[in-house]
C-alpha cells in the first residue's frame, strides 16, 4: 500500500503495477505465479528505484514464508 500511495504515476508499470499488487495481496490465497511474474516486470520496466523496489518485500515473504501465503 505504500508504493501505491507514494508512485508518481509516471510510468505504467508502477502505477498499475502497485496497484495490482495490492489488490493480489487482499485476496486471502495469494497468487504466487502471478506476483512473481509482477515483481519480474515492475523490476525491469519502472523507471526509477521505487517501482523496480516495490515488490521486493513481496518477493521476500514469497520465498521465505509461501506456507503463509499460498
């Protein structure tokens, strides 16, 4: 919720990215194949350090915690 907040809205794969990502993560079950392949593209096509950032947190509880999540 915070990248969402905090995108400029400049490039499209932040602003809708983070956007979507939070809407997956309300979802009780998150879609891991759909969230990996979301952090992969905000990562390479955002402009700045914040989108490409975003989802890092998201990537993390995904590898360290999938039980938690899935």
């Amino acid at each position: 919720k915070f990248f969402e907040d905090e995108s400029c809205g400049q490039c499209t794969p932040c602003r809708v990215g983070t956007e979507k990502a939070v809407k997956l993560m309300s979802a009780p079950r998150w879609d891991d194949d759909l969230l990996q392949e979301l952090t992969r593209v905000m990562g390479d096509a955002s402009i700045c350090g914040l989108g490409q950032a975003a989802m890092n947190p998201v990537k993390q509880v995904l590898k360290h915690f999938p039980e938690d999540v899935g």
